[in-house]
C-alpha cells in the first residue's frame, strides 16, 4: 500500500498569508510550531485570526494526492484538508462538509483519535500521518506513515471546489509538548 501511495506524493508547503499569527513557519515553509507571542504579521482575508491554523499553499481541484506530517511527540494536533472557501475570521464554527481532518490527543497515557466526530480506536500515539485525497471519487484516508498501516477513512462525500491541505499544532497548553509539525519531503 505504501508504495502505491507514494506515487501521488506531492510537494507541499505552507502558505503565510492563512497562518494564524501564534504560529511560526519555518522559512522553507515546510513547519510549524505554535507560539504564545502572537506574531506581528499583517492581516488580510486570508489569514485564521482565532483558529490556530494554516493552510498549504496548494489546492486541489482534482486528481489523487499523497503527503505525510511528521507530529513528533506533540500531545495535540489536526491534520487533512479543508474547502479554500473555510472561514478564517473570528471564533466560528465550521459548517458541515468544510473540513475532514484527523486530529490526536493525548490525556494523561491515553491516546485519542477523532476524525469528522468519529471515535477512531488506537492503542498507541502517531508520530507521523500520511493524507490520501482521491478528489473525483470524494475520498480521504489517514494513514500511520510509520509503519504504512490504515487509520481510518470517513464516508465518502461530493467534494466541491479547491480543498488545501490543513495543519495545525494546536495551542500550547500546560500538558502539550512543544515541537513542530513537519511536512515530509516528496520522496522520489
């Protein structure tokens, strides 16, 4: 599976004008990392002013695509994809369909996993995700790029215009570890 994944392996990288000023791209825009200081950064109608959120600079209209984040130890993380048209401005609630994202928890020893408000049982943390989009068949699937095992898929749905890889690393609370979320390199 592994192999056939990484044949729709796209070169991702962030886009700074979408990231929300507590977070910091690394200047090959291939990280992040949340920080308490929010950034002096210029606002405009493409930047998250309360979600902790940034967007890939590519979207996707069509076709199979591949890419894997590195989560390190971070005990809070959200990952997948979202419509470009999502609202970025204020504390809103996402509308139905705006995001499938796969987002990790830990409590205390205990690991969670949720995708689209589903449960998803695992039995240990992930380090790393690896995202499949099938956009003409309105397919997403999660997968632990460590070992190359499935996570998990949510119901199929009609995608509709752009959808841009999303990432976040979620606030720095007392429990969440510090550390970045790293978009892995295209593997040839």
């Amino acid at each position: 599976m592994k192999d056939m994944l990484l044949k729709f392996h796209r070169d991702i990288s962030l886009d700074p004008e979408t990231a929300n000023p507590h977070l910091i791209l690394s200047d090959d825009l291939k990280s992040i990392k949340y920080d308490p200081i929010p950034q002096d950064v210029p606002d405009n109608p493409k930047r998250f002013d309360v979600v902790v959120r940034v967007l890939a600079a590519q979207s996707f209209t069509s076709g199979k695509h591949y890419w894997e984040v590195e989560l390190g130890n971070k005990t809070e993380w959200e990952v997948g994809i979202c419509k470009e048209s999502i609202r970025r401005k204020g504390n809103v609630r996402n509308l139905p369909g705006d995001k499938q994202t796969l987002v990790g928890l830990t409590f205390g020893n205990t690991f969670h996993l949720w995708c689209s408000n589903h449960d998803v049982p695992v039995s240990q943390p992930i380090h790393k995700v690896g995202i499949f989009l099938d956009y003409e068949r309105g397919h997403i699937a999660f997968y632990n790029a460590a070992d190359g095992t499935f996570i998990y898929s949510p119901q199929n749905d009609d995608f509709q215009g752009s959808l841009c890889p999303c990432f976040s690393p979620c606030f720095q609370k007392l429990k969440n570890t510090t550390g970045s979320l790293s978009i892995c390199p295209r593997k040839n």
